[in-house]
C-alpha cells in the first residue's frame, strides 16, 4: 500500500484528495500546512507527498527543498500556479513532478504510481549497488575549485559554487544562515530571496549527484539556513 501525505490548505479540495486517493486503495494522511505536515512526520515516513505552494506560513517550495536535502520521498506538487517560472522552481527544488489545478484525480493517480514505481527501482538498485567503504570525508580544493567526494569522485564548481561551499565549509557542522549565503554571493538580504537560496542549494545537490552518484551533505535549518554536516579537510593545491 502507497503512504502518502496530502498538504492542502483548502479543506474541501484536500477532502476531495484524500477520498479519492484511500477509495482507489492509498493509505493516505492530511495537513493543512507545514507545521501539520512536520507534526505528521514526526510519527511516519511517507513515500510520496502531494503539495500545493501556496500555504499558510512555509510554501510549497521552501518545504520541497527543506525535505529534499534529507529524504529520498516523492514529491508532487499540485498548484494553481501554471507559469514556467513557477514549474521551473518546484521542479528545481526537489519536486519530481509538478501538476497545475484543476488536475483529473485519474492523473494524479497515475502520476502516484508512475512516481512510486520509480522510487522503489531505484531503492532496488540502491541495495544491489555495492558501496566502497571511506572514511567519509569531503575534501575542498581551492587551487582547482573543485569538491571531491568521500569516493574520490572531482566535481568542477562554478565561481557561485565555490562561493556557497566556502562559506558552507568553514565550519562544517554550524549552521550558516540565508543572509551570509546570499552574501557569499554578492548578493544584499534584499536582492536574494529564500526560493533563490534554495534553488541555489537544490542545483548544487543535483550537480554532485549526477557527477559522483553520491549525495552532497548540505541540510536545511528550519528558520536559519543550511549546514553541511560532513566532514570536510581543505587543499592548498591540487594532488599531484
């Protein structure tokens, strides 16, 4: 059976949602915003959330980032919002797929089941993959700037890459906050929201993971900002 959490701020829509999802045989649990939706995963671990953006205090956005940095759970956000812009941001920000209102529950189901088939292959694969044994350190290259994974894996940043894990990895382990992020990026607190911030963090997350296959240790502070919550040993110069 599919676990799934429906986070709708309109009662009567989301009461839709989660009659038709349990009558076609999903064990399915509402909330109402991201407060309810933490309160519920404190207690079960999904596998698929369905999530509109516009919620009262934390958006749809901020949350699929938030749990994207440490949940592998599939995310389908389902918003009044049709704009490229807005597509582009939530699939950017962890969603895996984005569907706009009004939506056919016949779709959403099939987009359940697609999804939730794909997560279980990969889960799969994840088993049957061997894994190397490290020590799990990630090491920062300021000479060739560059980031390479536990598994020696090198991945090229770009010079706002760079900028965002210098800051991250001065102190591994202490969180850094969204402002001294936007800073390292030459931007003021006023000229880079909390979306961009995120999808600046979600492409970084991306990036590694499509170079090394391994994921980068970069979590959200809830009301802060982010932490990279490894260990990290800095280069001088490139290995010779």
């Amino acid at each position: 059976m599919i676990n799934i959490i429906v986070v709708e701020d309109d009662p009567d829509l989301c009461g839709s949602i989660v009659r038709y999802l349990t009558l076609v045989g999903m064990n399915v649990k509402r909330a109402g915003s991201g407060v309810e939706l933490d309160t519920l995963l404190a207690t079960m671990t999904p596998d698929l959330l369905v999530l509109d953006v516009n919620l009262p205090g934390e958006d749809g956005f901020s949350i699929a980032a938030r749990l994207r940095s440490s949940s592998k759970m599939g995310i389908v956000m389902l918003t009044a919002r049709s704009q490229l812009d807005d597509r582009v941001l939530g699939l950017t920000a962890g969603a895996d797929a984005y569907l706009v209102k009004p939506v056919q529950f016949r779709e959403l189901e099939a987009v359940i089941h697609s999804l939730t088939r794909r997560l279980r292959d990969a889960q799969q694969e994840d088993k049957t993959e061997p894994r190397e044994e490290g020590h799990h350190v990630w090491s920062f290259d300021s000479a060739t700037w560059s980031l390479i994974t536990p598994n020696g894996h090198s991945v090229s940043l770009t010079n706002a890459e760079y900028r965002v894990l210098q800051t991250l990895t001065t102190d591994p382990g202490a969180s850094v906050t969204r402002e001294e992020i936007a800073a390292s990026l030459g931007k003021t607190v006023g000229g880079y929201d909390d979306r961009s911030i995120d999808a600046v963090m979600a492409r970084l997350r991306r990036k590694v993971n499509a170079a090394a296959g391994e994921n980068l240790p970069i979590r959200a502070v809830r009301s802060v900002g982010y932490v990279f919550a490894a260990q990290v040993e800095f280069r001088a110069r490139a290995d010779a």
